[in-house]
C-alpha cells in the first residue's frame, strides 16, 4: 500500500495534542496550587512538606500525555501504511485525551487549592483527605488516556 | 527534499519560542506589577523582589533551546512530510508549555512577593521552591519535545 505522509503526519499531531492538553492543565493546576501554597507558607511555614505534596499532583497529566504520545508515535512507526481515516481518527483521539488531562489538571489544582488553604487552620490533617478527593478527579485524566489506548488498539 | 516539510520543521521551533516570549513576558509582567507596591511598602527587599520577579524569563530560554534543535535537526537531513507535520504540532505543544508555564509561575513568583514585607523576607525560599514546581512544566515540554522528535524517524 503506498505511504500517506498526511495521515502519518496526523496520528503523530494527535499524539503532540495529547500532551499539549496535559502540559496546559498541569500548568493551570499548578498555577492555582502553588499561588495558595505560598499564602499558606507566609501564615505557616512548617506546612512546607504537604503544601510540596498537594501542589504536585496536578503534575501527573503531563505524564498521562506524554504516554499517549509516546503510544501513538509507536503505533504510526509500527503502522506506516496508515491510511487518512486512521489519521483523522487518530488526531480526534488525541484532542479528546487533551481535553481529558486539560480539564482534570485544571480541577485537581482548584481541589489541592482548597485543601492547602485549610491546612494551618486543620493544622495538616487535611492533606489525606485532599489526596483522597484529587485523585478522584485525577481518574478523569487516567481514564481519557486508557480509553484513548482502547480505541487504538481497535482501530487496528 | 520536501521544502513543505522543511517549513512546518523549522515554523514549529519558532513557534515553540514564540510561546516562551509571551509566557516570560505575561509571567513578568504580572511578578513585576506586584514587586512595585511591595517596593513601595518596603524598599529593602530589592534583592528578593528582582530575583522572584526574573524567574519566569527561563521560559524564553526553554523555546530557543526547542527552535535551535528543530532548526538543527531540520537543516542536517531529509525530513518527511509527516515529520514536519509532527514537528509543527510538537512545536504547538511546547509553546502551550511555555506560555502557561510562564504565565502561572509569575502568578505564584507575585503572590510571594505580596507577603514578602509581611513575612520579613522569609518567605522568599519557599516562594523559589513552589515556583520553580511551576517551571517544571516548562521543561517538561522542552524535553518531551526533543524526545518526541527523536523517536519519529
């Protein structure tokens, strides 16, 4: 079958605007986090240690979009004769994980957030709790990139 | 040589350092407008305060690394359509990376410059660790980028 440079070129875009959405929701998650973190910082500096841990959870979406990245660059080196349907489809995998890790990110943050604002009045015994209830919305951003794999796998 | 491809390669590292330029700038901006009233409140909190307010210029640096390689990489070989494609989305997602990045670590970098004459300076430590967090992501998609890149062949 003859090679089509365009849809290879898209099934690599998609993979790029999956990480994209994880880099921007990381990025805003974080935003939020540590902005509270040093508030709380100036009031209590001895919540150094979790104000570190609630504001690096947000993190993990870059990841989750750079292994959808990673998934999609191999599917496209293993699969060159892919055709521009599997591109397209590709492409559209990639904006939905984006969106995923963009919007789980940016809520996680807000979560961590809170949970830092609370913790010289709780006196850090809101930290575990904080965990409990980001990872929650953590699993919107596990969850986009599974199920992206998912349809890879069946796309063929 | 496909010059299409060339284009998309090399306008992908620009605009991966167009999106460092805007974050530093915005990220700046933001640190700086703060530093002016906490200079104002207390005038020898100068060093703090400039320190903080230049840490979301890394951000500039990041996107130049990006468009050096992309350049580099594009002008040293034959590259393919889908490759320059790929480069061009890459060089989206790193600027992505930049320009929030910067924007947010400014934003945190301006939060601890607000309590710096509350805290006696004190704060000014944990502010650099919290922020540089921010800048991670920075980084993240500098690296990731470059990886990428590397793996398309």
């Amino acid at each position: 079958m003859p090679v089509d440079l365009i849809a290879q070129g898209l099934g690599y875009a998609g993979g790029a605007v999956a990480l994209l959405g994880g880099v921007i929701g990381s990025s805003l998650g974080m935003g939020v986090a540590c902005s509270s973190g040093v508030q709380t910082l100036a009031e209590d500096p001895k919540q150094l240690r979790n104000v570190i841990l609630l504001s690096a959870l947000p993190m993990t979406q870059t990841f989750y979009g750079l292994i959808t990245l990673i998934q999609f660059i191999l599917y496209v080196n293993a699969h060159p004769e892919i055709d521009l349907a599997r591109g397209l489809a590709l492409l559209a995998l990639g904006f939905m994980v984006g969106a995923a890790e963009a919007y789980s990110a940016k809520k996680q943050g807000e979560i961590c957030a809170s949970g830092i604002i609370e913790l010289p009045r709780t006196r850090g015994k809101i930290t575990f709790n904080t965990v409990i209830m980001a990872v929650y919305v953590e699993l919107i951003g596990i969850l986009g990139m599974v199920f992206a794999l998912m349809a890879l796998s069946l796309i063929g | 040589m496909d010059p299409l491809a060339q284009g998309l390669g090399i306008a992908g590292g620009v605009i991966a350092l167009l999106g460092g330029a805007i974050g530093a700038s915005l990220g700046i901006g933001h640190a700086g407008s703060a530093s002016t009233a906490t200079l104002t409140i207390d005038p020898r909190r100068a060093s703090s305060v400039y320190l903080l307010t230049a840490l979301p210029m890394a951000n500039v640096f990041f996107g130049l690394i990006v468009m050096l390689a992309f350049i580099i990489h594009t002008t040293s070989g034959e590259i393919s359509l889908a490759k320059g494609i790929a480069m061009l989305a890459l060089g989206a997602m790193t600027a992505c990376a930049e320009i929030f990045s910067g924007i947010k670590m400014g934003e945190v970098c301006a939060a601890g410059i607000a309590v710096i004459p509350r805290t006696k300076g004190k704060i000014v430590l944990n502010t650099l660790i919290i922020s540089v967090y921010v800048g991670i992501i920075g980084i993240l998609g500098m690296v990731f980028a470059l990886m990428a890149i590397s793996l398309i062949p």
